[in-house]
C-alpha cells in the first residue's frame, strides 16, 4: 500500500509537469488531481493552502532541484556548470518531445504577477543561480564587475534558448547558445583557477 507521503510527492510532481508543459496557470487542483490520480481529499489533506499551496511548493521543490544542478556544476567550474545545465535540459526536452520547459520561467510569466509569494520564490531562484555562476566565475579568476553580468547573460540566454527549442522542437537553439556560451565564459577566464 502505498504511503501518504507517495501521494503528495506524487501531486507535486504533476504539478512541476503540469507547470513545464503548460505555465502556472494551468496548476488547478482539478488537473493536478486528473495527473496525479490522487483522489480529491488528499488536496486538502496534503495542501491546506489548496491550489496556491500546491503551485508554491512545487515551484518550490523545481527550484531546489535545478538550483542544486547549478550549484553543483558551478563548484566545479564555470564551464561545468553550462555542461550541467545544457545536459539536464537536452534529457529534458527529449525525453518529454519538447513538451518541457523551465518550471522558473512559466511560473516568472504565468501567474508570479498575480501571487506575491510565488513572485518571491522566483526572484530567489534566478538570484541563487546567478550568486552560484558569480562565485564561480570569481573563483575562476573573472573580475567581479564581469562576473556578474556574465552570470546574467549565462542564465538569460539558458532560458531563451529553451523557450526556442521548445518552439522549434529542435535541440539546435540550445547547442547554439551553449556554444557561445562556452566560447565567451572560456575566454573571460584566465589561464588558471584563482
């Protein structure tokens, strides 16, 4: 029998799917529920909140996750951590024929504006993923005042470049970028780790 907390782990990732293929506003408890197939009473009993409780978390949980993948990838080096990413995404929109997007950036324009909350926890992602590629690229020896627009320029172009390819259906707008990407961010870095 399955436990409890299978149910809920269970709403939560329909709802990050629910999310990726469709933005924020097409997380209602009605869908997360069909996705799930978790019966009605457990929104109430796993999400007091209801529907906002259920968008908060799941953003939440993407955001931990994907933000971990940055981290990690970042620690290693500036390079790695665009290796991380255009891995994790190439799986991503193959594995799902394109039908996923970033969690982060349909919540950031569909349904953020509407919920202070939910537009906080988006801030915060994108600052940790810009904090981690920053460090990095200090680490590595990069001037801060480069760093950081650098690290912008690394994230925005990421999420621009899923948003083409999943249009496209096609990988190239993503190999595309992370060849630039690569390209600029090698040759910002000195010969050695600092």
């Amino acid at each position: 029998m399955a436990r409890r907390t299978d149910t809920r782990a269970r709403m939560l990732h329909s709802a990050i799917a629910l999310m990726q293929r469709n933005g924020a506003a097409a997380v209602t408890v009605d869908a997360v529920l069909a996705d799930s197939g978790a019966p009605r009473g457990s929104v109430y009993h796993h999400f007091s909140g209801g529907r906002d409780q259920i968008v908060s978390e799941a953003l939440r949980n993407a955001g931990d996750l994907m933000t971990a993948m940055v981290v990690n990838g970042a620690q290693t080096s500036p390079l790695e951590a665009i290796e991380t990413f255009v891995g994790f995404w190439t799986d991503m929109l193959v594995s799902s024929d394109y039908a996923h997007g970033c969690p982060v950036v349909a919540a950031a324009v569909g349904g953020a504006e509407s919920s202070p909350d939910l537009q906080s926890t988006v801030e915060q992602i994108f600052t940790d993923w810009h904090v981690a590629l920053t460090d990095s690229l200090v680490a590595w020896g990069v001037d801060p005042t480069r760093s950081e627009p650098l690290a912008s320029m690394v994230v925005a172009s990421f999420e621009g470049a899923l948003v083409l390819a999943r249009s496209r259906r096609s990988l190239t707008p993503l190999t595309d970028v992370a060849g630039e990407l690569r390209r600029i961010v090698a040759e910002a870095l000195p010969d050695t780790p600092a």
